[in-house]
C-alpha cells in the first residue's frame, strides 16, 4: 500500500514537471501556432500522468479516472485544431523562421482561380 | 447496414455507464442497457460515422497495437518537445506541410487527424479531401514532401487494416 503511494506521487511530480515544460514553451515560442504547440500537448502527457498518480494513491478511483483521461484524448485534440485552424483563417502572421506555409500557397491559389 | 453502428454506440455507453455506477447490481444495468439502446437507436439511425468500423477479432488486435504504437509515439514527442524548449537556442524549424492519405473512411481520417494532433510536434491545421495540412515544430531536412509522408505513415498503416 505505501509502495503504491509512493509511486503515485512520483508519477504525480513527473506529470507536474511536463506541465511546467508547456508553461516555459508558451513563454518561449515565437507565434501562435507553436505556442499551441507546446501549450496544449506537453499539457496531454502531463495531465494524464498527474491523474494516473492520483489513481495510484488512491485505487477505488482508478477506472474513473481512466474514464477522465479518455476524455482528455478525445478533446484535446479537437480543441487545439480548431485554434489553429481559426488562426489561420483570419490570417495571423506565422513567425519569421518559418520554412514553408502549403495551405497559403494552396488558398491563394484557389483564390486567383475563381 | 444502420446495426453496426447502434451496436458499438450501444455498447461504448453501456461501458461508461457502468465504469461509472462501478456496480454489477440488476437495477442499475437494466437502466443503464435501456437508456443506452434508447440513445443509440434515435441518436445513430441517421448517423453512418461508425458503421466502416470491421468488428473482426483482427480488429480488437490492431487496436491493442494502434494504442502502444500511439503511446510511444506520444511519450517519445513530449520528451523531444521539452528539450526543444529546454534548449537555450531553441532549435525550432516551424512550417506547414501538406500530407497525403490512403484512408477512405471518414472515421479513419478523423482518428489519423487527432493522432497527429495529439503527438506534439505535429497538428493538423485543415483536411481537404485526401491532403492534410500539418503544422511542424521542426521539419527534419530539406525535403519535406518526404517528411510529410513519415509522419502519416506511422500512424496509417494500422488504420488502413481497422477501416480500410
């Protein structure tokens, strides 16, 4: 029992430190679209190792929490795509160190071809 | 062929249900199989997302690989995601690709898109038809219509057997 404890919290701590990591690339990266990037994904692992902790701790929870963590990977990515997706429609500049930009290049041409 | 798709609606309610009621008692599994087939049959008679699923016992065996090839990949990009920011220089090569699938079904697109999405590095921006449009965090090397096809494939390949 204290063994399961103390791996949960390690689990935990290990979730906390991915979140973190997403908090310092939200301060770091240069435009939306990475800032997306590192925002809404290092916070996927980080959440679910951070809930996963807290079924080890406590073991009555554990299916519930599967349950949570399912939901987590269902939404994620939904919202994050539909973010991007926007920003990209009402045109936010990408970053200067971008290398190339398909989807532009693609709607200008359909564009000039109407 | 409207039955396969009430029957795995049906189903993934009814399991949810009862994951969380955590009993196997008489009363709460008949209210829990009677809402569930309410719920399917008017939600899922017009609806055809889930009928290209092939309920094979293949199917149950590329599922289990689907989600262990899916979590490696997630665990291996967070890890190569928190050294790109940990990185005083960060080394980010950032751009927008275009990818093409094999994938037929709508549900399969959906399920690659959102893989993709959720490994981070990558996340897809739009889908027309066929062609994904993927945003990078670094695109290895110069060519990237190769690049593109890399990062469909590892996930396709296991698609392309669940759905066709």
């Amino acid at each position: 029992m204290e063994y399961l404890e103390i791996i949960g919290a390690i689990v935990t701590l290990i979730g906390a430190m991915f979140i973190l990591f997403a908090g310092i690339g939200l301060l770091r990266m240069p435009d939306i679209y990475n800032r997306i990037q590192a925002g809404t994904k290092a916070s996927t692992l980080g959440s679910m190792l951070t809930l996963l902790g807290i079924g080890l701790i406590h073991p009555d929870w554990l299916l519930k929490i599967v349950l949570l963590i399912i939901f987590i990977l269902i939404s994620n990515p939904v919202s994050s795509h539909v973010l991007g997706r926007a920003a990209h429609f009402i045109k936010v500049p990408l970053s200067s160190r971008t290398a190339v930009d398909k989807l532009a290049e693609d709607e200008d041409r359909v564009t000039q071809s109407k | 062929m409207k039955f396969k798709g009430i029957f795995v609606v049906f189903v993934m309610l009814l399991a949810i249900w009862l994951v969380l009621n955590n009993t196997l008692q008489m009363a709460p599994l008949l209210i829990g199989a009677g809402v569930s087939l309410l719920l399917s049959v008017v939600l899922c008679t017009k609806c055809s997302v889930f009928n290209d699923i092939r309920l094979t016992p293949k199917t149950f065996y590329y599922t289990l690989v689907y989600l262990g090839v899916f979590i490696v990949e997630l665990v291996k990009s967070n890890f190569d995601i928190a050294m790109r920011v940990l990185n005083p220089a960060l080394p980010i090569n950032p751009g927008i690709i275009k990818a093409e699938t094999i994938l037929k079904s709508k549900m399969a697109r959906l399920i690659l898109a959102n893989s993709i999405t959720l490994t981070p590095g990558t996340f897809t921006i739009d889908i027309k038809e066929n062609i994904l449009y993927i945003h990078c965090v670094h695109i290895d090397g110069d060519n990237t219509e190769k690049y593109a096809q890399s990062i469909v494939r590892k996930f396709e390949k296991y698609l392309e057997v669940l759905y066709g």
